[in-house]
C-alpha cells in the first residue's frame, strides 16, 4: 500500500538526480524520473526506506517532456540547494 499519494504539482525537479522529487518521512527523497514517468510509471519510491508513494499525474503530458531547466520551478528558487545537495557536517 502506498504512503501517500502526491500530485505532481507538489513534487520538486532536482537537476542534480534528474527526478521529482518529494520528501521522505525517513528524511530521503520519494523520487522518480522523467523517463519513468514517460513510460506511465507512477509509483515514487525512497531509495533509504521501503516507502513508496503513488504520483498522481496526465501521463500525456510527460509523453514528450524535456527536463524541467533549473529556475523554472517556482516553489525553489534557483539559488537555492536542494535537499540531497545540503552538507551534513
């Protein structure tokens, strides 16, 4: 059974995995990739945990789609690092 479910709206592109993005309880990333997307996949799994959350979505639009480029999503500023990119020290 799935976590949650998600719209695609809410998840966030992380050029740096080529995936949306969405945040884990376990504090990981839910992620799934374009080409997932494209092939009608919708299910996002948690590389950390075995939670897996289902990604509500058109899958007409993600047939032909390109890599959201960096600065286009407005929930993340562009200068800002996304969450797998942030330091630990």
């Amino acid at each position: 059974m799935s976590y949650d479910e998600v719209e695609i709206e809410d998840m966030t592109w992380n050029e740096k995995l080529q995936a949306y993005t969405y945040p884990c309880p376990c504090g990981d990333l839910f992620q799934i990739t374009l080409e997932e997307l494209r092939a009608g996949e919708e299910i996002a799994r948690c590389p950390s945990c075995s939670l897996y959350i289902t990604v509500i979505y058109d899958p007409e639009d993600y047939e032909n789609a390109e890599p959201p480029t960096r600065g286009t999503d407005s929930k993340v500023p562009s200068a800002a690092p996304q969450p797998s990119e942030v330091e630990v020290h």
